[in-house]
C-alpha cells in the first residue's frame, strides 16, 4: 500500500509553554526532523503558523477545531488515498512504522490505529481518504474529538506491545520531557587520515576555554577489540558471560551489545554539546574533514566543510582554525 505522511504541526502547546514544532533535536528542529526522516515519502504538513515549502503545507479550514481540522485538510491534500499521520512531538517515531503500518493496513480499512496496553494513541495511524465526510460532518456540528472518530469509522486497532515499534510512542509535553533531545549534536566526519581527530582535540580545547562542555562518540566502521585478552572480565566473556561491566568509584566500563545511536546518547551526562566522530553517511547534522579536493561523506544534512583549501558549494571552515569553529558552534546552536 502506497501512502503519504502526514505531520500534525499546529497544537497550541500550552503544557511545553512554546511551539513544539520549534524545539530542539539535536541540533534540528522537532519538525526539519521529522521532515527529513520521512523524505521518501510524500509528506504534508498541518500548520497554521508556518509554511514549509517546498513540504506541502495546509492550513486549517475549521480554525480552533485541534488536530481533526488538520487530519481533514491532510487528507484532502493527498495524492495517496491513504496518509499516515503523526504529531510534531512523537519525536521517536520513524520510517519503519509508516511501513510496519502501510503492510498490516488492507484497502477495506478507514484506518489502522495504534495502542499499547497502557493507551491508544489516535492522532498516530494510517487515515483513508473514505472518511473526509465523516470528519466533515463532526467539524460542523463542533465534535472535534479524534477518539470520537475512530469510534464511528471502520478502524483496525494494532497493539504494540512487544514490538520494535512500543518505545517510540513517547509524546514530549513538557520541558523536562525535552532535556535529552535538546542537546545539540554534531558529526565531524571524513576519511582515513583527514585530520577529523586533531581537528576534533583542538575544538574540545577551545570549547573548554570557553566553559562549554562536550561528550565525544567514535563511531568505528570497522570491528574493534573492547577487551584485552587475559583480563579477567575477557575471559569471563570467552566462558560466555553476556555482557560484563567493570567499575571503581571514578568510572566503569561496560562490555555488551551494540545499541542504536539514540540508546547510546541516553548513557551520556548532561554537557553543552555532543560531538560523533564518523557516521558520515548519516542524517545528522555533518561538517566533513579532509586535506585532498575529495568529499567522501552524504550531501544530507552536511553543513560545511573543513579543510586546509575552499569547496565551492559549501560553507568552508579552516581546519587550523578550529577557535573560529568553536565560535561559530556556541553561536549556530546557541550553547
């Protein structure tokens, strides 16, 4: 089944006490992210404040009427006789949903709705063009509930528990739900031997200079050794212990499996800014290091580059100058 996405981009966010859509992830907003995450598929937006071309951009027609207004003018702007809607702050939810729910989704559904055993969660499904007069209906006679519209359609309930997919149902309504996501983060990415690592030494000097603090993450595209051979927690692993951990009263170290990027920056403190050394194929925000005229890293989301001579096309920063980088990073991201 072929569908659109639709973002829901026009609550009035009295709880977080500003715009949702506005906030801090990692450096993008909650909405240039979640734009970004979805690129493969047509995407519309509902706001009533902004306009996000070259993104399909609608406006309410039923003005104060919440999020079924949006879903309606969604709907009608569709190429798709499906969307899958979400709001702007189910931060954690990705392109693998829109999937998983497009392949469970038959043509008799008016929708596929989600739920965990703790709630449903109704402004996040698969909506089929085949209720536009169902929405319309209720908008003019002032039932804005969403709930109240899947009670009356032909609605597939999906529970999540157990799935891949239950920890991305996390709405951020309030400040402190916000701290983690709101760290800026950064990649600093290129080749073998293209000065990332000096450059990446030199920055954290200067941002320490300048009372910031950051976190580093390498990133090794390759295998690495965590352990080394003989050590006690080693062998425990060669016996077929799962996972060891090793700590003192300063620091531990723990030996397990890979998690994902997100899993892994939960384990950091609270600092200024995050720097990944690598990932130069992801849709973070990048600037590539390299000292030959050849660019190795994604075009997404690649910001600059930095390097001992110019690239047309690009912002350019000087690789011997990382205090002028350090500046421009406590500026861009306000830190």
């Amino acid at each position: 089944m072929r569908v659109s996405v639709g973002i829901l981009a026009g609550g009035k966010s009295v709880r977080m006490g500003q715009d949702k859509f506005d906030l801090n992830f990692y450096g993008h907003t909650f909405i240039e992210e979640l734009i970004d995450r979805f690129k493969d598929f047509e995407v519309i937006v509902s706001s009533n404040t902004a306009d996000y071309s070259p993104i399909k951009t609608v406006k309410d027609t039923y003005v104060d009427a919440g999020p079924l207004s949006g879903i309606l003018e969604i709907l009608k702007n569709s190429t798709n006789e499906y969307v899958f809607v979400t709001s702007c702050d189910m931060i954690n939810v990705k392109s693998d949903l829109v999937d998983f729910a497009a392949s469970i989704a038959s043509f008799s559904d008016e929708a596929v709705i989600f739920e965990t055993d703790e709630r449903c969660y109704p402004t996040c499904g698969i909506f089929s063009k085949k209720i536009i007069p169902v929405i319309e209906e209720m908008l003019q006679i002032g039932d804005y509930r969403v709930m109240n519209l899947v009670k009356k359609i032909d609605a597939k309930f999906v529970n999540l528990k157990y799935t891949i997919f239950e920890d991305e149902f996390v709405n951020i309504n309030y400040p402190e739900d916000l701290k983690q996501n709101a760290t800026p983060l950064i990649c600093i990415c290129g080749k073998k031997n293209s000065g990332k690592t000096t450059f990446i030494k030199k920055l954290i000097g200067e941002l320490k200079n300048r009372n910031k603090t950051c976190s580093v993450i390498k990133h090794d595209g390759h295998d690495f050794e965590l352990d080394f051979k003989d050590t006690d927690t080693f062998l425990y692993k060669e016996y077929g212990a799962c996972q060891t951990l090793i700590f003192n009263d300063k620091y531990f170290k723990l030996d397990g499996r890979s998690k994902n990027i997100y899993e892994l920056i939960q384990l950091l403190d609270d600092v200024d800014l995050i720097i990944i050394e690598g990932m130069k194929d992801s849709d973070f925000i990048k600037y590539e290091c390299t000292l030959t005229d050849d660019l190795v890293c994604s075009d997404v989301n690649k910001y600059a580059i930095i390097s001992d001579r110019k690239f047309s096309g690009y912002d350019n920063f000087d690789i011997n100058n990382p205090s002028e980088f350090a500046d421009y990073i406590i500026r861009k991201f306000k830190i």
